[in-house]
C-alpha cells in the first residue's frame, strides 16, 4: 500500500517528526511541528538577534568618585577642573572638595567687605529717616491738639464734657446717639466719611461760635 504524501517533516534536526498540520514560523519562515512551533523551542535566529540587542542596549552607569558617595547616574557628570565624574550632588567644585578648587582671591573679599558696609550704611539711614518721620508725626500731632484747645469756646466754671460737633454749622451732635447711628444717617456729618469737629462744650451750649478757626 503506497504511504500518503500528507504533512511534513519537523526542520528540528533531533525531531523531524512528521506533522499533518505543520508550522509554519513567521520570522524564519521555517517548518515545525507543535512541539517546536515557537521561536524559542526551535531556535529561531530572530530570537538569538533580539538577545544581542538587549544586551548591547543595556545602560551603562557612571558612579561617583566622591568619597563614601554610592550614588550613579546614567549619563557621565566630569569636571572640567579634576576631570572625575560625579553625582549631580556632588558635580560642583566646593561640593566634591576638588582639589583644583581656587581659593577667593584677597582683592575679592575686601570688595565683598566695601559692597556690604555700603548696603549696612544704607540701612542704617534709612532706619533714622523712618524715626526721625516718626518723631515729627508725634509733634505735629501735639501742635495741632495745642492749637484746638487754644480756640475751645465757653464759660471755663461750668463743667465742659467732650463733643461731637459740625464742622460746617458748629452745632453739637446729640450726646444720646451711638457712633453707629452717626456713620450711618445720612444728615450727619460722618455719613460716607464726613468730618467733624471734637471739642469741650458745657451742657448748655448746643454749637460752636467762630466755627472757621478749626479750619484755619
């Protein structure tokens, strides 16, 4: 009886186990059976090339070279004074303690030293204007109270008490309002920020005479 020419062999030398529904690989375009239909199991050399990609494309790190320092970067960090490579912790001069750092030049301290006594005497103004300015609002304060007294109005023997009066008619406001009722009606003069008068009025007396010399 003839033997039917179905199916092919396994390519893999130590199988050639005939299959009747064969592999085929994509990469080698080879012929397999199913124990050897991957490209692992047959050796495919696209395999074998990928592998040697990988390890050639592996990262090289570059450690650093200062001392007791076990960090690594992926890219070499050298100084151009002591070409050694360093972490970027440690890729400044004054940070690795080069030995090739230069010591600051004396010319440069001492005009280090001039730049700062400059700024310190700037300073130092600019803290006597302010209380010098503070000084001077104190007594133009004091002059000005001075000068209120020195126009107050009424008889000195009858007992005065500390009014709020109109700077415009000199008439005293009522002693029973609240500050917030002043703020907030419209006819008083303190209404939307007005200004008033604040002066030593006796019960009787219900306004201010000669009202413009506040204003003087």
């Amino acid at each position: 009886m003839a033997e039917l020419d179905i199916g092919q062999h396994c390519q893999v030398e130590h199988c050639r186990q005939r299959d009747f529904l064969p592999f085929v690989c994509d990469s080698c375009s080879g012929i397999f059976c199913l124990e050897h239909r991957s490209k692992e199991s047959h050796g495919c050399p696209e395999v074998t090339i990928i592998n040697e990609r990988l390890k050639t494309d592996k990262h090289k790190s570059y450690p650093c070279s200062f001392k007791n320092c076990v960090e690594k970067e992926l890219v070499a960090v050298i100084c151009p004074y002591c070409e050694k490579n360093f972490c970027l912790r440690h890729r400044h001069q004054s940070d690795h303690e080069c030995e090739k750092l230069e010591i600051q030049k004396p010319r440069m301290a001492n005009t280090q030293k001039l730049v700062k006594d400059i700024i310190d005497s700037k300073t130092g103004e600019t803290a006597s204007k302010r209380r010098k300015g503070a000084k001077n609002s104190e007594t133009a304060a004091k002059v000005a109270l001075m000068k209120l007294k020195m126009h107050a109005d009424g008889d000195k023997s009858l007992p005065q008490k500390l009014r709020l009066c109109h700077i415009t008619s000199g008439e005293a406001l009522p002693l029973d309002h609240a500050l917030e009722t002043w703020i907030t009606k419209e006819d008083c003069p303190l209404y939307n920020g007005g200004n008033i008068i604040l002066e030593y009025l006796s019960d009787e007396e219900q306004s201010l005479k000669n009202v413009d010399s506040y204003l003087e």
